[in-house]
C-alpha cells in the first residue's frame, strides 16, 4: 500500500470510528462533508463495509433536515449539493430531479421568506442543479432571479459583497445552458447590481509564517471551496510523505472537529480523491 492509499485508509477508518461524535450536520464543519469523504472512498477502494456505512449516515441526515437551516455552509444546501454530486457520479442511485426535489422546494420557500443565510451560498447549490434540468427549472429561475432582483433594487437591501459574489456566480452558471430570452433579461437586469469586488466566496489561506500544521489546514480549507466552485486548485505544496506525517499527528491529539471537510481530514481525503494528488 503507497502512501497516498495509506493516508486515504487512515481518514476513512478514524471517520467511521468517530463521525458520530460531531455536533454539527453540515457540509463545511460536519456529519455531511465526512459522508461525502466516506462515498468517494468506498468508490475509490470498493470497500463495501464503507459504502455501507455512508449510506446509514446519509438516510439519518436527509430525516435531520426537517429543522435544519437553509445554508450552504451547515444546512440543507449543503446537503443538497453533495448528494447532487454523489448522484451526477453515479456513487449512489438515483436521480438527482427525483431525490433532490424535496430540497429545491425547501430552500425556495426559505427564500421567499427571507430565511436565507447573510452570505446566499444556497445559490451554490441551485448553480449544481441547472445541469439536471428540473421539469420546472423555469419556474424556479424566474422566481430566484425575481427575488435577487427585487432584492438588489430595494434600497434597504443593499447586497454585500459575498451576496454579490454568489449571485455573480449563479448567473454565470445559469448562461452556460440555453435558456428563454426572458430568463436572460433578467440575468442582465441583476448583472448591473452585482459588478463588484472579487470573484468567489473562497475562503483566503491563513498568514505565511502558520506552523506547518496550520498551513495544510489552512490549504485543504481554501482548496475544498475551489472544488465545489469548479475552479482550479493551485498547487498543493506538499508531499505525500508530509501529508501522512500531519495525519498521523493529527490523530495523536485527535478531536472529532479535526475531520472536517473544511480544513480537516475528511477535506484532505476529498482533494486526493477528487484531484488524483
């Protein structure tokens, strides 16, 4: 077994031992980002006892969003997003219009309610679903855009900049597929709101002169958001060797915190995976 298979291993087994023990449900911070880890792993290694396991821990967290909140970062969004990508590969059954339904009617009635997150990343997860084409994909760009454009008109309602970021994503998605002039009138009409600073809701990486500890955490954190924003990941800058070093020591002073998706073990497996390091 090489290095790399041997990290893969060691964050597959120390998630199945501990994923319960994590508070939180979400993508970025909990049980979903290592359920996500977990299935790319039993596709990776044809390990049964792993793909079963993945799958107990997402039948708990899809009955868990009845009171869960909208957001991309620890919400139903987030969900949303890896189980769509989950279906779109083929690692679990499914089509992604029939299982994700549930989830598209949930956060477009959040919305209409101002129930959204400060930072819209939801708009993350309606930019992952316009390849599956919904029966009424339509509908539910004209009532997004309506509302984002409504939104960015009201004088009370400034958008911020991560707001502006999202959007400016969402609406660069929606122009990559052929979609009615009046849809596209309404992108246009939204773009003159959202030009602005930056280019993505990336996490940035922590100072220089971090430990080397902190630095890998610092590089899986703003690497993972360049994976599920389908942009290029810059080089990694560390060995396979260093890599199962960290992981080893991680697991010396080991918190269910640490496997995270966003800056922990279960974000390092995942860039392994998804980027053949």
């Amino acid at each position: 077994m090489n290095t790399r298979e041997k990290i893969l291993r060691m964050i597959a087994n120390t998630s199945i031992m501990y994923v319960y023990h994590i508070k939180e449900n979400g993508l970025l911070h909990g049980k979903t980002g290592v359920m996500y880890y977990l299935y790319l792993y039993a596709q990776h290694s044809g390990d049964e006892i792993c793909y079963d396991f993945a799958g107990e821990l997402l039948d708990g967290l899809m009955n868990s969003t009845v009171n869960a909140p909208s957001s991309f970062e620890e919400g139903i969004a987030g969900l949303g997003w890896a189980v769509g990508r989950l279906l779109r590969s083929d690692i679990v059954g499914g089509t992604p219009n029939s299982v994700l339904a549930t989830v598209d009617r949930r956060l477009v009635e959040a919305m209409k309610h101002g129930a959204w997150s400060d930072l819209w990343n939801e708009l993350l997860y309606f930019a992952g679903r316009m390849g599956d084409n919904p029966a009424d994909i339509g509908e539910i760009l004209k009532t997004i855009l309506s509302y984002l454009l409504w939104q960015a008109r009201d004088k009370n309602a400034e958008l911020s900049s991560s707001r502006k970021r999202a959007v400016r994503l969402y609406i660069s998605k929606i122009k990559d597929f052929d979609i009615p002039h009046e849809i596209m009138g309404l992108c246009r009409q939204l773009e003159s709101y959202v030009i602005g600073e930056g280019t993505s809701n990336a996490q940035q990486m922590s100072q220089d002169d971090n430990p080397v500890a902190g630095q890998i955490q610092s590089v899986i954190s703003s690497s993972v958001w360049n994976l599920i924003l389908n942009e290029l990941m810059p080089s990694f800058g560390f060995s396979m060797d260093g890599l199962l070093e960290y992981v080893e020591s991680r697991q010396k002073c080991f918190t269910p915190d640490e496997l995270k998706l966003s800056g922990g073990l279960a974000g390092l497996g995942t860039l392994l995976l998804s980027h053949n390091l």
